[in-house]
C-alpha cells in the first residue's frame, strides 16, 4: 500500500507540533529539570475526584445526552455567569465537550466553508493553524509583539479583515506568552467588529488564571455576545487536565450546529468527568483560588530571576507561562532550547513552535514547584555564564 | 502576614529577597516582618526536616501515652514543666482523649529509650501510666514526603 498517496493531502502537509520535539529528547536523558509542560502541578482537588470516584462505585457508567448533563449545563452557566457577568441558556446555549480543543474544533468545522479567513494571532497554542487547514479555511496570522505587552491590536485586526473573513480567534489569556486583553482593548477591537458579520471564538480556558486583574470575556463587551462562542474547560483551572472535560457557549443557532456535529464525532463528554465537573463548577472556587496564590507567588519570582540573568520578559498577567526573549544571546530559539537542554538538562520550549513571531523568544512553564523553578533557573544562570552571555 | 508565615513553613531557607519578590514586598519589609514573628513568639525557630535512616546514625524515636493525675495548684503545667527539660524529650503535648500528656521521645536504641521511660517518666510524681509506641517507619512529616519523590509524569502541552 502506498499510504503516503492514501492520506489526506492537507494533513499529510501540516507541520508536527515543535513542542513534542523536546518532550522526546528530554525523555532519554537522566535527571533533566523540565519547565515546559503545559498543566497544572496540582492533582484535581479531592472532593471533585471524589464525585467521579464515587460515581464508578454507583456504576453510573453510561451515556449523557449528546450536548452533556442538563445538571452541568446549569452550573456551567450559573458559573459563567457569576464570573463573567454573561447569561446563557443551559438547554440551549452550553454544550459540554471533550475538552476545550474540541470546542475549538468543533466551532472551527462549523463555520468554516473552504476558503474562508480565520484570523489567529500569533504567537498562540499550536491548534487553531491546522485545525483551521483541516476544515479548509485559510488561516491568517495577526502578529503580536513584546512592545505591545503581546495584546492583539485592534488596527492589526482591521487591517487583516477582507470579504472572506470568517471568524476571529481570541485566545486570552494566552499560551505562551501569558498576555492578557484588558477590557479597553477587548472595547477596540468590539469597534472593529461591530456591523461585520465576523464572529469570534474567544478561547477562555486560562480565564480563571490572570494575576492583579480580573479576566474580562470577550461576551461580556457590549453587543458581542451573539458573535462570539465562548470556549472554555476545566484543565487549566481545576487542575483536571486529563479528564478531558471542556465546554462551548455561544448563540442557540450555533450551539445547534456544534451539538449535530459533537453528537455524530464523539456522542458525548466522559459522563464520569462530567459529573467530577458540577461539584467543580458549584464548589470549586476556593481551591481555584489557592492555586492561582501559588501560581502567582512563582511567576513573579521566575520573572524577576530572568530579567536580573538579562533574558528580558514582559510581564505576563495570565495564564502560567512566562515568555522571555532570548535575542540578547544571539542565539535562534530552538538553538537555545538544543543547547540548554544538552548542556544544562533544562528543557523548554522554543518560542517558533507557536508561530514564526515566537522566534527569539521561550516558553517557560511554572507549573512547577519553587524548588524545581530554583534549581532550573540556577542551570540557566549557569548556562548563560558559561556562554558569556550572563548580564 | 499569613502568605509569608505559610512560605517560611514550606521552605525556611527562601532568602528574604526570594520572598519579597514572591510576595510583592520590599526586602526591608520582609526583614522587619520575620523580625516581628520572633519578637512576638509567632516563629519559635527554623530547623532542617532529617531522614535520619538515610544518614546510618542510629536513631530510635517513640511516642509515649502519660496518663497523670494532675496536682491541685498547676494542673498538668507542673510536670509538664519537668518532662519537657528533659534533653531526650523532643515533643510534649497536653491531649484530649485516653490520655493526658504525649511525649515524644528520641534515643539510640529501643532499649534506650524503654529505660528513659522506665527510669526517668513513670517515677515521676503523679504518672499513673504509660504506654509506650516505636515508630517504626516515617512517610511523612510536617507535609513533606520521607518516601522518594514520584516522577513527574505530566506530558502535557
């Protein structure tokens, strides 16, 4: 069989992600001090494993309804609004989904008729280019920059938009660089956008994530709800990466769409997940908060050890990435990364696996305990020293 | 200033500027808060947590019930006052339930401290009793795991 000529020529084409490079070779090595996965360090808050634990011992094993458990859906919604001060229709405006990249998906085939623009800032996470391809649209890169703190401009934006401009991408706070949209910039771009008929997919999963100021959704800016689906989960903030539990909200015509597509691809959410999910939907709060204490405490010591080695960073307020430029040593990003990692055993990511723009910069996660951050930034002083390229 | 009390109980060792910069504080403030939790007796001392089977040294610990009949004018603060200065006594705690006073004990060897028990608590004045208890295995202590670390398995993106 020739499989090469089998397979699907767009897919076949797509770059493989350039994160899973380094995952690999730092696998083989001893004692490596990685600060390059993406999920929390927590494990799932104990009364939520308990709900699910306890679940299996009833055997409520089977099905949910295609679009999830009404009981979620009500607590999502009652979650989101209390959080986002946006109301939706648990019958018919939330859809419970196999994690938040599936709602990307799903939202993405649903709008997508080949040859339509779908606008992705960039540097973003490394699924919307190919899921973008996959349903034969055309994805557009919106450049964000160091200088603009990586926050999307509403004029990048405008000056992308042709006629065939489908669906803006809005994924706040970010990976990797830990940007967040203030609400007069998420107001600029809502100018931009009012009288178009561009609807946007305002990625929200590290929502609950943000240091010093409250996340505003894009939803909740005047008029923009009936444009935007809201897409969101439970990794990130519950710590409950691997339950694979996410949720769309949007407009009921959407939300039908999304639903007639999850129901034929997926049936349905892991019903032992979703029913971990209410208990962290409606009781989940505090331990939210705590981790996001942590998170906090550790991302301003990472920052300022790494603008004291002379890798310069921004000040990232979300999410639990850091995404300094390596520019001052000369060196390319995955050179960096190769290096570090050879000489050092630290392992982190380089900032072009997330687009061209992330080229001179990396990604480092802290999603770590300070005693592991410690020791890797004490190599990466080290490396830099032994290089002369320390400040 | 319970963000500063809760990292000192995690890692005692942060420099001041470590924590300043976690908790948004200036080193000086840092500096002068510590100083005040010793001053008011909030922290009584920083000590290293040791697994002492992995350094060879020979260390047997036990934990030992009292039961005591307490004395008309100090209750049980009196022979407490004496249990506690003794240098074998490494922890001393009045508690509710079948017993009165928990003593924690550490000595070379179990016979060691069996005697210490034999010899130095039960003829103390108003001991009515003990029960003695080796420990025989720590897995874990003040929060941190004597176990080895699991390996991080995490493989996310």
């Amino acid at each position: 069989m020739n499989y090469e000529k089998l397979m699907n020529g767009t897919l076949a084409d797509l770059k493989p992600s350039g994160i899973r490079k380094f995952f690999d070779i730092a696998a083989e090595m001893e004692d490596v001090i990685s600060l390059s996965v993406g999920e929390p360090d927590f494990s799932t808050p104990w009364h939520i494993r308990q709900e699910g634990i306890h679940t299996l011992e009833k055997g409520r094993t089977w099905y949910s309804p295609n679009a999830g458990f009404l009981a979620l859906r009500e607590a999502i919604s009652g979650y989101v609004s209390r959080h986002s001060g946006v109301t939706y229709d648990p019958k018919s405006e939330v859809l419970v989904t196999v994690g938040g990249s599936e709602a990307i998906d799903l939202c993405l085939r649903a709008l997508i008729t080949p040859g339509d623009e779908v606008l992705i800032p960039e540097p973003a996470f490394v699924c919307y280019d190919p899921l973008t391809r996959m349903a034969g649209g055309v994805p557009v890169p919106l450049v964000t920059k160091a200088e603009d703190a990586f926050r999307l401009r509403a004029d990048v934006v405008a000056a992308a938009i042709t006629p065939k401009t489908k669906l803006l991408v809005l994924p706040y706070p970010n990976n990797p660089t830990g940007a967040i949209m203030p609400r007069e910039e998420l107001e600029a771009l809502a100018e931009v956008l009012r009288g178009t008929d561009i609807m946007v997919l305002s990625d929200e999963i590290y929502g609950e994530l943000t240091y010093g100021r409250e996340h505003v959704s894009f939803a909740a800016i005047e008029g923009m709800q009936e444009r935007t689906i809201l897409v969101s989960g439970f990794s990130k903030a519950f710590a409950m990466t691997g339950w694979r539990l996410g949720y769309a909200c949007g407009p009921a015509p959407m939300m039908k769409m999304l639903i007639k597509l999850h129901q034929f691809a997926l049936m349905c959410a892991p019903t032992t997940a979703q029913y971990a999910a209410i208990e962290a939907m409606n009781n989940g709060d505090e331990d939210v908060e705590k981790m996001r204490g942590e998170y906090d405490m550790r991302r301003r010591y990472i920052v300022d050890e790494l603008n004291k080695m002379g890798l310069t960073c921004f000040e990232p307020e979300g999410a639990f990435y850091v995404f300094p430029s390596i520019q001052s040593t000369g060196m390319t990003s995955e050179e960096f990364c190769e290096r570090l990692l050879k000489e050092k055993h630290v392992a982190v990511v380089p900032g072009n696996a997330f687009g061209d723009s992330g080229e001179g910069f990396i990604r480092i996660s802290y999603c770590y305990s300070i005693k592991h951050i410690t020791e890797a930034i004490r190599r990466m002083r080290e490396f830099l020293e032994e290089n002369g390229l320390c400040k | 200033m319970d963000k500063l009390l809760k990292l000192l109980n995690d890692n005692a060792r942060l420099t001041d500027a470590q924590m300043a910069v976690m908790l948004n504080a200036s080193e000086e403030e840092i500096a002068a808060a510590i100083a005040k939790l010793e001053k008011d007796g909030i922290v009584r001392g920083y000590k290293p947590l040791i697994d002492w089977d992995k350094t060879g040294e020979e260390l047997v610990t036990a934990i030992i019930e009292l039961n005591i009949a307490p004395s008309k004018d100090e209750g049980f603060d009196g022979i407490a006052g004496i249990i506690m200065s003794f240098d074998e006594v490494e922890g001393l705690s009045l508690m509710s339930g079948g017993h009165d006073l928990m003593v924690t004990v550490n000595g070379r060897s179990f016979k060691d401290v069996a005697m210490f028990v034999a010899k130095r608590l039960s003829p103390l004045p108003g001991v009515l009793g003990t029960a003695t208890h080796f420990v025989l295995k720590k897995y874990k202590e003040r929060g941190v795991l004597f176990t080895d670390e699991e390996k991080d398995e995490r493989g996310g993106l």
